[in-house]
C-alpha cells in the first residue's frame, strides 16, 4: 500500500492492492465538492457523489473488484482507503472544529449523523431498510462501508436513519448526512488554539 499525505492542503491519496480489489483514492478536506468515481459499483459511485458534493470534498476513486462473486470486497476496501486518506489528511486535528450533528431529510426518510473526530474508532449503526437491495445492491453494505470507513479514520460515527419508506431515499440521506457532518466536523474554528481536546492531543 502506498500512501501521500499534504498535510497543507489537507490531502491524502492511497493505493491498495489485494486479490481481491485494486483501488486509487485521493481526498481533499477543503475542496469544491468535485468527484471522480470509477468503480464496478454504480450504487456506490452515486452515493459518493453525494458525500463529496455535500461535504465540498474533494474525491477521486478508480477501483476494480472481484464483483463476480459480489460487491462486497469492493464497497468494504474503499471504505477501508476513504478512511485512510481522511486520517491522514487531518494531520494532527489542529484547530478542527472535531464534532457535528447534522439531519438530512430526502423526500419521506430523515437521516442523522453524528461526529467525533476523537482518535477511537466507534460506530453505531441504526438503520432498518424496507428492501435488502437496491437494484443490484445489497443494503447491508452501507453498515459494511460506513464501519472500515470510521475504523480506519479514527472516527467515532452514530448514523441513525429514524424512518422512511424508500430504500434509496433512506441510504441517500445518510450519504449526504455523512458529507455534512463530516465537513462540519473537520472545518477550521478560529477560536481553537491547539487541538479541541483537554488532553491536548487527538
């Protein structure tokens, strides 16, 4: 695995090859919510779409995956790599904001998601789908993502899809809560001096 950090303009990019998948991924913090998918995932092209358009990240993925046997491998690297160029590209926290809470309503579902940029990895999942697939995409890939995304991050992250009645609708506003609350909480608070901790590290 080869990584590049630009801790200036709080970039990072990642290549990981396995067996099983082949992925290239950059992030930018402060971007202009510009994305770049190329994955065998249509789903989860457009679900990053949304995360990047709504958090003004900058995102480009090319990933290739064994989904002859199912997206799984896929969906679960690249939250692996997303999580890794988030952490990196943090640096040290300094002057971060460090914690968001932010609800997003599509249509008919009401998505939250909560932030803490803390350095202990956490994830608590509350999400019951009406469908288990979205065409050909199995809902139970979103927890999949969402965890090796705050994992490997470092992230402590509570998604809650309180209800709806359209699985897309649903899956949806969690991405684009999850580019909200992420931007919310990684954004610079000119009243902080240091990191937002009493320990004086994040």
């Amino acid at each position: 695995m080869d990584n590049n950090v630009n801790e200036n303009l709080r970039t990072a990019s990642v290549s990981r090859a396995t067996n099983e998948t082949n992925i290239s991924l950059s992030f930018g913090v402060d971007g202009t919510g510009v994305s770049e998918m190329e994955t065998d995932v249509p789903f989860l092209n457009h679900m990053l779409d949304l995360f990047t358009k709504h958090g003004q990240f900058d995102l480009k993925v090319k990933a290739t995956g064994d989904i002859e046997i199912d997206d799984h491998h896929t969906v679960e690297d690249i939250g692996i790599c997303l999580g890794q160029t988030i952490r990196e590209a943090l640096g040290d926290k300094r002057g971060i904001k460090r914690y968001a809470s932010v609800f997003v309503p599509m249509d008919e579902a009401l998505a939250q998601v909560i932030i803490d940029v803390s350095n202990r990895p956490h994830f608590e999942y509350r999400a019951e789908y009406p469908s288990s697939q979205v065409g050909s995409f199995s809902t139970e890939l979103v927890h999949e993502f969402l965890w090796k995304l705050a994992l490997e991050a470092r992230i402590t992250l509570h998604v809650i899809v309180h209800y709806g009645q359209n699985t897309h609708h649903m899956i949806e506003a969690v991405f684009k809560a999850l580019g909200r609350a992420l931007d919310e909480a990684t954004s610079i608070d000119p009243r902080v001096t240091g990191v937002p901790s009493t320990k004086g590290v994040l």
